[in-house]
C-alpha cells in the first residue's frame, strides 16, 4: 500500500494517487515513478502524495455498481469509520469555530501581490483587492496570506521573521486583519512545517506555539499546513492553551495517507479538521494541467460527517480552465480555492471561470447557510431521480423534508434533463432553477457544456428564508449564457524596469573591469521548482528540470534543486523586451558593450563612504545593514561585500557613484566571456573557485573579496559564483514585481523533516544557481521585506562607445549585420568546443 500511489487500482479499488503536494504544489505522472524509487530508499515518513485516491470516493459508474449498491457501501463505510475512529463531528458545534460551514471561496494570496499592497505608498491595500476580486468573480469568504516560500531560504530568516519583515511588521499585520475582518472575512495564515533549516526561535519552542501566539497577536482566525497531510492535536491545544482556538486547515485536507506518519494515516483527526484543502485531480496531461475524472467523485471528508459539515476548498492553482474543479466543488457542496498569482505566476481567471465563480458562490452561500449543502438531513450523491446522460447531481434534504439538487453537465455541449422527484424523499411540488431564478417543470430542464445547474423543490406554505432575494439577484445575473463569456486564458505581460542612464566614463574608473563590445549569445535558466520546466526548451543545457527526484532531506541533491517538469505556458520567471511572454528559459544574441563593471562586488566600506557622503537614511530601518553597528561595520568586516540592502539602495549607490546595476546578460557576458563557458573559469565545477557552500541555521562568516582570485573570468570580473547573490535587472507586471539574481550565495539550507514535517520531495529553499547559465528570481515588496544577508550587488560604468538605455543593447542596421554574421561562426565555435554535445550543434546537423 505504501508503495503504489501510480498504480491503476490499490487493494482497495480506490483511484490511483496521482498528484504531489508541496507547497501548493504537486507533481507530474511522469516524474511518478522516479520519485517511487526515491522514496523508497529512504527512511521515514514523507511527503506527499495527494489526489483523487486519496481525497474522494469513486462513483457507482467507476465502481460498477448499481447506485443502490454503491450507495449502501458508502454508508457502511461511514458507520464503521465513525465507529473505529470515534468521530463525533462535536468542533462544528463550537460557535467560536463553525464559521468553517461556509467559508465556500478562499484565495491564497501573497503579501507582496501589487493588489494587496502598494509599494508606492507603502500600505496595505485591503479595498483594492476585495473591489477586484468582487467584481471579477463575486467575492471571497476567507483569505489566506502568504510571505514566504519561494523566497523562504534566500537568507537565514525563518518563516516567522518573513512575517516580521513586512512592512510595518506584525503590528501592520495585525491592522490588515483587521480590514478583512470588518469586511466579514477570516484571516488565515500560511504555515511551513518543513522550515527547520533557518534561525531558531526560543530554545525550545515548538512551531505550534509559536505559531498559536502569533495568529492570537494578529487577531487571525487560523492556519493553513503547507504540505501537511492533516492538522495534528498539537496545534488545536496551543491555541486553547491561550484561550484563543484557531481552525487548521491542511493542504493536505485531512484525509489519511499511508505515505505520512502513522498519525497521517487515521481518522481520528477528522475530530478537529474541520477544514482543508481538496486536491481532486487524478493526474495530469502534460506536467502541470491537471486532469478530472468525467464522474465527479464524492468527497471522503465530508461525507464522513452525517450532516456534511466538514468544508473543503479545492485546489487546480495551475488550470487555465477551472470548470472540472469548479464542477466538483458543486457536486459536493463544498467550496473553491480562488488562488491566482502562483509564486508569482499570475493564473488569472478567464472571464468564463470568473462569471461561473461569481454565480456559484452565490448560490453556494444560500443552500449552506440554508442547511442544504452542510447540516443536512441527507446527502444523496448520483440521486436517481435525474435522468440525462452526462448530467450528475446531488441531492441536498433539508430536515423539514425539501430538498436541492447541485447539478454538472461534464460534456461539451448543452443537455437536457428530466427531475423526478419522490414525494416520499422530498416534500413540495413548486421547483425552482436557482440559477435562471425562474420557477420551472421537472422535464426539459437543460444545463450548458460544462456547466452547472441548482434546483429547489418547496411546499406553496413553505419557502425558505431569503429564497425570493436570492431568485431576484439571479435573475439579474445570469442573463448571459456562460459560454457566451470569453474563455481565453493568457500570461500577464511584464516590463523590464529601465537600469538608469548615467553619464559616460572617459576613463576605466579604478576597480573596474572593461567588457568590450560583443556579439553575445545570452543564454539562462530559471531555477524556481515550479511553474512547468520544458527540457526541449533548454537550449543552454543548464540541466535546471528534474530528471530523477530525490527525497530531502537525506539526499545531497537537495542542495541542488531542481525544477519539477512539465510544459512552460503559465508565464513563468521574466521577459526581457525582445520575447513574446514570461518564459524560463531565454535564449538571444545580443550586440552588448563596451562597458566597464565593478571587478568585485561593493563592500561595506565602500558603502559606508556612499553614507556618509549623502546622509542616507532608509524610510523603513527594518533589517538595514543588519549587521553593522552604530552606523558602521566592524573592522574586520570593512573589505567584506554590502549585504542587507535592498534593491532601490542598491541603485542608490550605484546612482551616487555614477553608474547603474548591471543587466542579467551585461552580467553573464562579464562572468562568462565569449566562449559560453558554464562557470568563470571553465566547464567543470571546481569547488576550490568559490567559498565553501555553508548549510546551517545561521548565516556563515563571509570571506572579504577578491580571496579567490583563481576564480576570476576571462575580462577579470571576480566573486560571481558563491559568494553573494547579485542584483540585476528587475522586472514587473501588474501583480507582481521581482528581481533577477545571479551567481548565487555561501548559504545554502536545506529543509528539516522532524515532526510536525515530513520528509519532502524536494528542497522548498531558494535554489541555488551556480552556474552562469542559472539565475534565480526574487519576488519583491517593500525595503523591509526585500532586504536578506545574502544579497549584494556590483555596478556598471557606461562607456562612450556603449549602447544606450533602457535596455543597453545596440540596435543600429549595422551592428544588426554584424550580430548576424557572428551568430553563425559562435554558435559554430561553441558547437565545435563541446564536442558536439550541447544544443548550438543541430544548428549545423547538416
């Protein structure tokens, strides 16, 4: 059992277990069996197998069962899990914690996500953000708030001081909660069990208290276990230890999972996960698009609880269409994870998905607090009494005797359906389509493709409370056929943030290098794990997409991280100017330079000369110079490089000094010379080149510069690799802005696997990206946040000859020729050089 989540059918007839979970994240069916074979070399629990199999129970068409049949196995299995597992169902009668019923819509949210906040005027935006998702698709519940992965790991701050480091800190934290709050949403807050290779909190102190006094500081209502197959006791008691009971919400979901602890494989925490994430896919088509089976399944947790209290938001985070989720939550009677921006992906609702998240929800939030689709009599999946081929329905008994039905149409084109319903199951003879908000007959009802239908049966003495306002306020909204809403689904375009124009240098200013003009072939990665990784697409061959996975940590290729496969359409990492989209890998000849770049990167006294020159005070001290004291770095310290600055200080200096950051292919051409060479001073990883990699909770002693001469490039550039992460270009769309960083740092953690974690299937740090070809990218919010210990910078010097900005790059009819003329005969050289292995050579297969 432990060891076939790709199999067709477990000894248990259940659906294969096809997806990963990470941090929201799960993996390909092609990287399945790898993966296998990578945990089961290793010792103890892991991480993390979730989907279908796992979450929800087959229909009677999968099970080959008549309805009845189907339907007695299910009640069987509910007493006898009830019985064996002393579910009682008593946390939903906490009036301090019911609230979890219907909290039906849920965007996980970044804290940086340019809605959310403004980094202009440096507040929380509280009311852009609702007045955006209202207006696209209705409106959320429940958020919840995310500062950390993927920048968790970039230094030593642990996920605690990710949430200090916003600005304004926990205080700031505390007001934003507050806004939800009045506005009738609950506050959630994202939690990383595996954060075990950062700084220490208190001696001693588990991560559930800690996590308990912080949410009871910032007045939130919860959490929610990044990775974790369910919530354990541990964090419900620290909350009533304080007097202060928060709701756990598991990505996971709280279903048992034989691939976790024993205590990930029972029921009993079904007692107090009242709340969790639902991942109802069963594989995927291409990496990353997931797939649903054609018969929605029924949802083990909910079903467990007799009255379907339990909630669920289920998660499709990658999906340029969401209807399969959206039908399956409705077929449930549970609710949607709204995300959209992905660790910076912004996975946008099409406007289809939007209008039939807009009606949904709104019925949704009627039939529950109606006591329909939660604290009901009965809930009867697959009910016979609607008749239609491609049509599924649930039927929803409320304890008077009436009854709903949550309607599917899983094909593509239009159907009709006849609803006969049983005076002896359910009372009344008006029906009414909750969607149209029209009072119809029970034959030629018609769903659209893919789309969705609600029905109220009711008594002429009876009708529930709210129904005619809901009926008006549907009548109003669905005029429009869904299909009739546009269903395109395309990645944000970003900007490439302009480096500045300084004045031209004469001379070659001291400590710099000249990098003469070039006919350059720019080719990097990015190494963020997720988001799709194409191998076809790596032309550099940087090796950034995972070929065999590795279970950390325990595996020396967690240090190492690669990018989980799949295809890269979502808009992933940056888009210079001259590229159509967002995209991982990029690949252009450049007619670049000449310019001059600092030899080494700024140091601290360097930039305490820059301070005392200009008398620059940081609006937000938080984290600035962190390591200084009294306005100073220590002595020893002085020849050390800058770190603990942000972004905008880092341009300030160079501004001050007269020159700019350098663009990420200004850099690389610097640091790797015109050969296409992997590392500065060759092809082969030389550990002697750099500083020694450090892998502890703290933040090594860094080495001054320029201690490893041996490690210079071809134009004398020094310290790009394994030092310190280097700033470069900054990019942005309309939700998100990140920087570009290369050539990596000393520090380089890997993950814990002690309880409450598990062993993952991957390293969830900030990769590395050592090599030339590599780059990383940081997501940016505000100074406090953006300044780590292990960011420094080098600057530019523009030369007479050099091309102007923004971008740097020459674009004269002449220099066009040359590049031209000098693709050709690099490319050639580089093929030639390599023997015939890399992919410049099937330009000349011929």
């Amino acid at each position: 059992k432990r060891r076939r989540p790709c199999s067709r059918r477990s000894s248990r007839r259940r659906a294969p277990r096809m997806g990963a979970m990470g941090p929201g994240r799960y993996l390909g069916a092609a990287v399945c069996t790898a993966l296998i074979a990578a945990l089961a070399t290793a010792e103890g629990p892991h991480c993390c197998w979730a989907g279908a199999g796992t979450t929800l129970f087959v229909g009677p068409e999968a099970a080959g069962k008549p309805q009845q049949e189907w339907k007695r196995d299910l009640l069987e299995w509910r007493d006898r899990t009830t019985s064996e597992y002393g579910y009682s169902g008593t946390a939903y009668e906490d009036p301090r914690l019911n609230w979890t019923r219907t909290t039906y819509v849920q965007p996980q949210v970044h804290l940086w996500d340019r809605y959310l906040y403004d980094e202009v005027s440096h507040e929380f935006t509280v009311k852009r953000f609702l007045d955006d998702v209202r207006d696209r698709y209705g409106g959320i519940d429940s958020v919840l708030l995310w500062p950390t992965y993927p920048n968790l790991g970039v230094d030593a701050r642990n996920q605690w001081d990710m949430w200090r480091a916003l600005p304004g800190g926990l205080e700031a934290v505390r007001r934003l909660t507050e806004e939800f709050h009045h506005e009738g949403i609950r506050v959630l807050w994202g939690y990383n069990p595996f954060d075990q290779g950062l700084r220490k909190e208190a001696e001693g102190e588990a991560h559930w208290v800690t996590l308990a006094k912080l949410l009871k500081d910032t007045g939130a209502d919860g959490f929610n276990g990044d990775t974790m197959y369910l919530v354990y006791k541990e964090f419900i008691e620290a909350g009533e230890a304080i007097g202060y009971p928060i709701v756990g919400e598991a990505e996971g979901g709280g279903y048992p999972s034989p691939w976790g602890r024993e205590r990930d494989d029972t029921w009993t925490p079904a007692n107090w996960n009242i709340l969790g994430w639902g991942y109802y896919h069963a594989g995927n088509s291409d990496g990353i698009t997931n797939a649903f089976w054609r018969e929605p399944g029924v949802d083990r947790a909910k079903w467990l609880d007799s009255q379907g209290r339990r909630q669920t938001h289920v998660c499709d985070r990658w999906a340029k269409d969401r209807h399969s989720a959206l039908q399956f939550a409705h077929f449930n009677g549970v609710g949607y994870e709204s995300w959209e921006n992905v660790w910076g992906v912004y996975m946008t609702f099409t406007k289809r998905d939007g209008e039939a998240l807009r009606r949904l929800q709104t019925v949704w939030r009627w039939l529950g607090a109606s006591d329909f689709t939660s604290n009901y009599d009965e809930w009867l999946p697959y009910t016979p009494e609607v008749k239609g081929n491609g049509i599924y329905a649930s039927r929803w008994r409320h304890s008077n005797g009436t009854c709903a039905w949550t309607v599917v149409n899983r094909d593509p084109g239009s159907l009709q359906f006849n609803l006969e319903a049983n005076s002896s199951a359910c009372k009344g003879r008006r029906l009414f389509d909750l969607f149209s908000g029209q009072e119809v007959g029970m034959y030629g009802l018609e769903v659209e493709g893919h789309g969705y239908g609600a029905y109220l049966l009711t008594s002429r003495h009876w009708s529930p409370s709210g129904l005619e306002a809901l009926l008006e306020k549907m009548v109003g909204m669905t005029g429009k056929l869904l299909k009739d809403h546009d269903a395109t689904w395309t990645p944000l375009q970003q900007k490439m943030r302009p480096q500045g124009d300084p004045p031209r240098v004469t001379s070659q200013p001291s400590g710099m290098v000249l990098v003469p003009r070039t006919h350059y072939h720019f080719q990097t990665g990015g190494v963020e794990i997720e988001g799709g990784c194409d191998a076809s697409k790596d032309t550099a061959g940087t090796g950034n997409c995972c070929v065999h996975m590795h279970s950390c940590p325990g595996s020396e290729a967690c240090y190492d991280q690669c990018a989980f496969g799949g295809v890269d359409t979502r808009g992933l990492d940056v888009q210079f100017p001259w590229e159509p989209m967002p995209q991982r890998f990029h690949d252009s000849w450049l007619d670049i330079g000449p310019f001059y770049i600092d030899r080494h990167p700024v140091t601290n006294v360097e930039f305490q000369q820059y301070l005392n020159a200009t008398g620059y005070t940081p609006r937000d001290p938080h984290n600035f110079l962190k390591h200084w004291s009294q306005g100073a770095p220590p002595a020893e310290q002085a020849q050390e490089p800058v770190v603990w600055v942000s972004l905008e200080e880092a341009r300030g200096y160079c501004a001050w000094a007269g020159k700019r950051l350098p663009h990420a292919y200004e850099w690389q051409l610097a640091a790797q010379g015109t050969d296409g060479r992997i590392y500065p001073w060759g092809d082969e990883m030389n550990s002697s080149m750099f500083p020694t990699p450090e892998h502890g909770r703290e933040l090594p002693d860094l080495p001054d510069v320029g201690e490893y001469p041996q490690g210079d490039s071809p134009f004398g550039m020094g310290d790009a690799v394994g030092l310190v992460w280097q700033f470069t270009d900054a990019f942005e769309d309309d939700r998100t802005r990140a920087v570009l960083l290369k050539g990596s740092a000393m520090y380089n953690p890997v993950l814990g696997g002690d309880f409450p974690a598990t062993k993952q299937v991957g390293n969830w740090y900030f990769p590395a990206a050592r090599k030339l070809i590599q780059h990383n990218r940081l997501l940016l919010m505000d100074e406090s946040y953006d300044r780590a210990g292990t960011l420094g910078f080098r600057c530019v010097a523009d030369h007479p000859d050099g091309a102007r900005g923004p971008t740097h790059v020459h674009s004269s009819a002449a220099g066009s020729a040359l590049l031209q003329e000098a693709t050709g005969h690099a490319a050639l050289a580089q093929c030639l050089r390599h023997g015939g292995a890399r992919a410049p050579c099937s330009a000349f297969a011929r």
